[in-house]
C-alpha cells in the first residue's frame, strides 16, 4: 500500500508541476505578442546602426529644447526588445524545467503503481492514461533536446495537466489484479505499441491544430507574437506528417496484436466488439490521412483537418468507448 500512495502522490504532484509549467508557457506566448518577432528586431538593428553611423557626433550631442517632444530612439526600442526577447526566453527555460519535473514525477508514479500491483501498470483507463502522458511528454522533451521545439511546449504540457489530472480525479481506481482476458504477452505487446503510437498521434494532431493557426495568420499577413517564432506552416505540416507516417505502422501492428489477444482470450480474432470497431475505425481514418496526402495530393489545411478528426476518433476511442458503451474490453473500472 505505501507503493500505491506514493504513486498517487506522484501524479497529484506531476499534475501540479504541468499546470505551472502550462503558465510559464502561457506567459512565454502572452510576453512574445508584445514583441514585434525576429523580423522586426533585425530592422530595428540595421535603423539603428544607420542612425548612429550617419549621424554626425555633434548633433548626436545637442541637447533637447525643453518645449521638444521627446523622440523614442532606434537604440532605446532596441533595448525593449531585448529585454523582451530575455523574458520570452526566461519563461521558456522555466516552462521546460518544470515539465522535466513533472515528466521525471509522472514516471515515479508509473513505476511506484507498478511495483504495487506487481505487474504492468496498464490494467485499466487510469494506468493507461498516466503511462500514455508519460510517452506524450517524453516524446516532446527528446524534440525539445534534439530540435529545439519549445513552440510545442503550451499545448502539451496543457495536454499532460488535463490527462492526468484526469486519471487522479475521474479514473482512478485502486490497485487491483489483472481480469483472466489480460493474463497474456500480448497484453503488454497490445498495450506498449497503442502507447507509444497514441503519443505520436497527440503530437502529431497538436501540430496540425498549430498549423492552421498558422497558416490562418499567414493568409492574412497576420504572423505576429509567438506565432513568428514557429516554423513556417509548411514546415509544421510536414513535421506532422512524420509523426502521423511513424503513428500508423504501429497502431496497425496494434491492431492485429489485438486480434492475436483476441483468439488467445476469447477463441475468435475479431468480434466486432464496440472497442475493437472503433480502433478500426481510427486506423480508416489515418489510412486515408495517408492516402488522400500521397494520392490527392490533400496538403496543408485538408490533410490538418483529417489527422485532427483521427485523434478525435483516438480518444474518443480511448475514453467514450470506455465510458458509454459496455464490451469485453470495459476494463476502466470506473
């Protein structure tokens, strides 16, 4: 028990640490909209330099009349900017550190659950939940090391908040043995690829959502704050597309790993069992993600739109389903 309780304790401490890290991102994104972006600072450079080069030393040195108007100077908008640009990025590094904290928090409390139950920690809608924000925040602190893509930092650790704070309050269940149907290794083959190919799904439908964004600024010529320190929009697409290309070869082997558990706990391979049905249903959906991209040519804000109603059908998958409709695979437990 003092396994179980030290888990919870995790979660509840991660869920803090995410809503704080969500502000200090929040507030990275609110201190970026006061700035005029990278374009208008490298302006702001060459005026100056202009100014104060072709600008005679004497004139530079005449004073004011006190009836003047005072005159904001290049060099005196210049230092805002600097300092502005300090307080986006102090905020940033705050929002990462935080989420480290959280990511390190949520990963104790997979493991105290585990040890625990004295078996894998994915049994039921709360265990998948944290262990699948788990995956989702790792994934974004490895881009975070390797690219650089703290854009993505307000909406996932937005999502990691939500999720967990989620399963403390709305799924929780306590420590309790396996069902006979999950006594398999398929049970954690089934489980591990849905994990991970979910938390490439999230990002991937979070990109898409930032890349109509925007793309919506761009079409108006409205690329201002945060959004110019995003990637182009093409750019964010096609990042997107990675991760959605490297989801569905793994949710399409979680699938039939979910067929092969099927035979071995039920004697049949499909059933049309609501959770089953809906999983396919999914699965159709990033297919045609896929193929509408490759074949149509649907780019850009068509191809958004789709992988944003398959990561509906993912979590609608994940939690209605659950939730609203009884079937073999009602493991929630709520």
């Amino acid at each position: 028990m003092r396994y179980e309780y030290y888990s919870n304790v995790a979660f509840v401490s991660s869920v803090v640490v995410y809503v704080l890290a969500m502000f200090a991102h929040a507030a990275e994104w609110a201190a970026a909209r006061r700035l005029g972006g990278e374009h208008g600072e490298r302006e702001l450079v060459n005026v100056a330099a202009a100014e104060l080069n072709s600008e005679p030393s004497s004139t530079r040195a005449e004073p004011v009349d006190a009836g003047d108007e005072p005159v904001s100077s290049p060099v005196s908008s210049l230092e805002e900017s600097s300092s502005g640009n300090r307080r986006v990025e102090q905020f940033g590094r705050i929002g990462v550190a935080l989420t480290i904290i959280g990511f390190v928090l949520s990963v104790a409390g997979v493991l105290f659950r585990a040890l625990a139950a004295h078996r894998a920690p994915w049994g039921n809608m709360f265990e998948f939940t944290t262990s699948a924000m788990v995956f989702i925040v790792g994934a974004y602190l490895i881009m975070v090391w390797r690219a650089g893509v703290r854009w993505l930092g307000l909406p996932v650790t937005l999502l990691a908040a939500v999720g967990n704070g989620l399963a403390v309050t709305v799924f929780y269940v306590a420590v309790a043995p396996l069902v006979p149907a999950l006594h398999s290794v398929w049970f954690l083959i089934h489980i591990v690829a849905a994990a991970i190919s979910g938390a490439a799904f999230n990002v991937g439908g979070v990109m898409s959502i930032l890349y109509l964004i925007k793309k919506r600024a761009e079409d108006r010529d409205k690329v201002h704050g945060y959004l110019e320190r995003l990637p182009s929009s093409r750019k964010i697409d096609l990042i997107a597309y990675r991760f959605l290309a490297f989801a569905f070869p793994l949710w399409t082997f979680t699938v039939v790993a979910g067929s092969i558990w099927a035979e071995y706990a039920w004697g049949r391979y499909w059933g049309w069992d609501p959770k089953e049905t809906w999983a396919l249903v999914t699965w159709v959906i990033y297919a045609g993600y896929l193929h509408a991209r490759s074949t149509a040519g649907w780019r850009g804000s068509k191809a958004a739109v789709i992988a944003i109603i398959g990561l509906a059908s993912f979590w609608f998958n994940f939690i209605g389903i659950n939730l609203l409709v009884s079937g073999l695979h009602s493991y929630a437990g709520v």
